[in-house]
C-alpha cells in the first residue's frame, strides 16, 4: 500500500471525471424528459422509470463490481463497464420507444456502477486511511460540479439538438473515460483475490460491526440528502413561494455549500483524524436535523430560517461523506472494491428509500422533508455510536 504525501492533481481529475459520469447520467437528460415523453409518445410515469432503472441498475452494479475487482484487478473491470456504458448509451439515443430506453438505461447504469466502486477502491489502494479522506475530499470538489453544471449542459443539448443528443454525448463521454483509464491510469490493486473470495468477502464485510457502521453512517447521510433534492422543489417553490429562477440559485448554493465544506475537511485532515471529524459532523447533522424538524412544525423562523438550516445540513455532509468513506474501507486493503461496493450499494439504498418515504408522506407540507432528513441525521448518530465508535 502506497503512502504518498498527497495526491496528484491529474490523478484527482482523472478519478473525479470518472466518477462524475453518474451524476452526468443522472442529471444531464432531466431538461428533456417533456420532449422525451412528446417524441416517444410516453407517459410522465413511464419517463420517470428511466431515471428510477438507472438507480436500480446502479445498486446491481456496484454490488457486481467489488468482487470482480478485487479478484481481477482495477483496470479491466473499470474499462469493461466504461466500454458497456458507452455502447448503452449510445443506444439509448437510438431507442424507438420508452420501454427499450427503460432497459437501455437499466443496462447504462450497469456499465457506469464501476466508475463510482473502482475509482474509490483506486485511491485506498494508492493511500493511506488518513490520506485517503483528503483525496475524497478532493474528488467531491470535482464531482460536486457535475450535477450543478449537468442540467444546464443537458438543456443547451436539447434546445440545439434533441434529447437523443444528450445520449450521444454521454456516450462519447463513456469512450472518453476508456481511453483515459487505458492511456493514464496504471493497475493499482495490491493482488488479486484467491477465486471464489467474491460473496465471501460480502460476508466478512457484514459481520466487520465498525464497516458496517460506517456504511450505515453513509447511507444515512444519502438518505438526508435525497430526502432534500426530491422535496425542495415542492417546499421552496409551491410551498413557500420561492420563484423558479431563485430555487436554481438556492439549490446551486447548498450544493456549493457541501463542495466548500469537503474542501476545508481536506485541510482539518492535516491535523486532525478522520474518524474525529466524522464523529463531530455527524453529531453536528443530527443537530441541525432536529432543529429542521422544528421549524417544519412550528414555522418560528419562516423561509430564511429554513435556508439557513438546508445550508448547514448540505455542509455537514461535504464532512460526513469524504470521511465516511475512507473509514470504512480503512480497515480492508486486501478487498477494497468489494468493500466500496458494499458501501456503495447502502448509500443508493439509503437514496432509493428516502425518496420513496417522502412521497409517502407527502401532506402538502414540509414535514416529510424535514421529518427523513431530521431522523436520517439522529440514525447515523445512533449507527456510530452502537457500531462504529472507537477501536476494535
């Protein structure tokens, strides 16, 4: 295991524009779902399965992906599901109907899982626990510009050139990533595992209680912040009439917001270790997120102070995610990917769940949002403590 003193910034770049294809995947194609449901002649409910079978497809993956990595190296699965993820969406921009493009995107999504396991498990190889935080910090800064960026690139697409466009460029995007990997990204993985390791490592994984609660940490902290992106729109615009254009720049704030908070966690973590900051941030969320819980009942405060409290939220987790991740995988070098896969697959758990319960709850206030992303933030208090705290 390597312990360099920092990493390269063309090694941030590289990891980072891998790892943002899936919020690119995500994000890009949302301007076009109007024109998408008139062209294909499809309902809204069966436009929004696209987005739904690339989520799914993103948990099948990841889980997929970790074994085969940690058994065949990271250089081959990555370019494999790079190749896939180019050749999916290039094929999604040929769909003729909305069901092809449903399984079309279910497959994309299969292919582009290996750029959010590999890249991960690419710098714990590479680094230290310790160092391994900062490099997540810093592959949230470039990561967290591609969903702020996404929509307004994807709708550029459209107006010029259609939806089927936006595919075309994620699949060149997808090309692009394959030759970066083989030009510029050597083989990292300490050794291969023995054959048939796979699903035992998952087991090995989910009996380690400190693994398992730094995941539960994790997915949590998913959970809070999809909670917020499916019900912000709902709450600020409808609810607390805040017009569209300036619920772009809110939501462009708090997303700035987490991206400047993972920036300074990766200057805490020169002298302060990343279990310590973890602990401190979750604590912080669960904080905040109780007091969202209140001004969603009792309304003291109003807008602004909603505003404010979103804007908390959104940074504590640009402290919880980075440092989450690297504890996690800190304890498992020998079987790095499998364990960010695992990690993985609870984080878009924790994501599928909370946009589900919010609909759920939906009563035309913002009590759901602040009721999942106050008891996300309490729970993954409660993981760390029960769990995760402390050594072995």
């Amino acid at each position: 295991m390597g312990h360099a003193p920092g990493p390269g910034v063309r090694f941030v770049l590289i990891l980072g524009a891998l790892t943002a294809l899936t919020p690119a995947s995500i994000d890009m194609y949302l301007p076009s779902f109007p024109e998408l449901a008139r062209a294909l002649g499809a309902a809204p409910a069966s436009v929004q399965l696209t987005l739904s079978a690339y989520l799914v497809g993103l948990a099948v993956g990841q889980a997929a992906y970790g074994p085969l990595a940690d058994r065949l190296g990271r250089r081959r699965p990555l370019m494999g599901g790079l190749a896939l993820y180019a050749v999916a969406s290039a094929g999604c921009a040929l769909a003729p109907r909305v069901d092809v493009l449903i399984a079309l995107r279910f497959v994309q999504a299969l292919g582009g899982a290996a750029c959010l396991v590999i890249p991960r498990a690419i710098v714990r190889d590479r680094f230290d626990p310790q160092a391994s935080a900062r490099v997540y910090s810093h592959l949230m800064l470039v990561v967290g510009v591609a969903p702020i960026l996404a929509p307004l690139v994807g709708g550029q697409i459209v107006h010029a050139a259609g939806w089927r466009a936006v595919f075309g460029v994620l699949a060149g995007l997808g090309l692009g990533g394959f030759v970066l990997t083989a030009l510029a990204l050597p083989e990292s993985s300490p050794r291969a595992a023995a054959p048939g390791a796979g699903l035992s490592d998952y087991g090995r994984l989910l009996g380690d209680r400190r693994f398992v609660g730094f995941a539960a940490c994790g997915g949590l902290a998913m959970a809070g912040m999809f909670a917020y992106i499916a019900s912000s729109p709902f709450v600020l615009i409808e609810l607390y009439g805040v017009p569209p254009r300036a619920f772009g720049w809110i939501f462009g704030g708090n997303a700035a917001a987490l991206i400047a908070a993972s920036q300074v966690n990766g200057a805490l973590l020169l002298r302060l270790r990343a279990e310590t900051i973890l602990a401190r941030s979750i604590t912080a969320g669960a904080v905040i997120g109780i007091a969202l819980v209140g001004v969603a009942v009792t309304s003291v405060g109003g807008l602004p102070v909603l505003l404010v409290l979103l804007f908390a939220y959104l940074a504590s987790r640009g402290f919880l995610q980075p440092n989450a991740v690297a504890c996690a995988l800190a304890d498992h070098p020998q079987r790095a990917a499998s364990a960010s896969a695992l990690f993985g697959v609870v984080q878009f758990g924790g994501a599928t769940v909370a946009s589900a319960l919010v609909g759920a709850l939906h009563d035309g206030t913002a009590r759901p949002m602040a009721l999942v992303m106050g008891g996300s933030s309490v729970l993954a208090l409660v993981a760390y403590v029960a769990l995760a705290r402390g050594r072995r």
